[in-house]
C-alpha cells in the first residue's frame, strides 16, 4: 500500500578524525493508487541528504528514516497500510524500547516516535527489518545506491550532534589518555621473573 525504505550510509575511508566521516542518508516513498480495477504506483518520493556531525551507521539511519516518515505524512494518508523498511536493527530496538517520557531521548529520535504516531492515527504501521546487500531484495539495492548517491548530489543537513557522537569522542579520548599515560609511565617490574610490561606499554596487549 504504501513503503517506506530508507538507508544511512557511512564511510570511515581515508578519516583521520570523526570530522571526516562521510555521511548520508536516503529515503524513499513508494505509494499505491488503488481504484476497483487495478494497483497503479506513484513515482517514489525520494530524499537524498549528506549529514555532518554523525559518526555511526545507526546515527544516519534514524536522519533517514525521518524525512522518509515526513513525506509521508505529506500526503495525508487514511486508512492505508504503511511499512517502514531498514536495514538497522539499532533503530528498531531503539524505537520499540523508547521511555514513556522521552525527556532525555535524543530530538531526531523524538521526532521519529512523534511522527510514527500521527500516522497510526489514521492507518497502521508496521517496521520490518530487512538484510541489505543481499541483491535478492531490489528496493533494499536501489536504497543503497540512493544513500551512496546523497554524498555527490544530497542535501546537506543542520541538526545537533546525537548523544551517541558524544560517547564516541569521550571513549576515544580517554582511549588516547590511557595510552599516553601507560607509554610515559609504565615500568619494568623490579621483581625477578616477573612479567614483561612493555606489550601494555605499546597497546598491543
């Protein structure tokens, strides 16, 4: 009746720093004009964005999943079956494990659960996980191209970084501190016999 697919894309090729993460995302909207004699499609409404400030695969999943939910609701749909397609198991978990009060809920995430919720007022909804990659299923390839696609010819978006992009950059520098402490600090033991310290002192143990 009416699918929504959407994919986040991210490349860590050729990045330094997280601030050279390649991000996208891409969303398309297929919707069926159904009479008494026949399923004719719509052409897809589709959204291409490049996103700055994400640093993980689940981060631009649930950026494309919103606009893909936005135009949507843009067409005022009632009584019609609407299923989400994602190749993310992170956003499934995430959206079916929201707190009754979201208060410390990311907003982008927010935002999703609020606009699923103004679609199930009027019709159902369904999310289903679907592998990508597997070229058997042709709207998960075409999906993908289109993610690929949004870093050459995408929008680019403004949001505020996700609380996971702060966790990332807070693990990774108290990763560099450790290891800059062990390397300026460690010793051999004095006592005979024991252990070498020096694969702690690399990082490689």
């Amino acid at each position: 009746d009416i699918s929504i697919w959407t994919d986040g894309s991210l490349s860590r090729e050729g990045a330094v720093t997280y601030d050279d993460f390649e991000c996208r995302a891409a969303a398309s909207v297929q919707i069926c004009n159904t009479d008494e004699n026949q399923i004719k499609e719509t052409t897809p409404i589709i959204t291409k964005l490049m996103i700055p400030n994400a640093v993980s695969s689940y981060e631009s999943e649930i950026i494309a999943i919103q606009p893909g939910l936005e135009a949507t609701i843009s067409e005022n749909p009632t009584g019609r079956a609407v299923h989400l397609f994602t190749d993310s198991l992170s956003c499934l978990q995430q959206l079916a494990c929201l707190p009754f009060k979201y208060k410390y809920t990311n907003a982008v995430v927010a935002d999703v659960a609020e606009k699923l919720t103004v679609l199930a007022e009027h019709s159902t909804v369904d999310l289903h996980f679907i592998p990508s990659h597997t070229n058997e299923i042709p709207e998960s390839d075409t999906i993908d191209k289109l993610a690929k696609e949004a870093a050459l010819d995408g929008d680019e978006i403004e949001h505020d970084p996700l609380v996971s992009t702060f966790k990332l950059k807070f693990k990774r520098i108290l990763q560099n501190r450790l290891s800059k402490y062990l390397s300026q600090n460690l010793k051999q033991s004095s006592f005979k016999g024991y252990p070498n310290r020096y694969p702690l002192k690399t990082g490689k143990q």
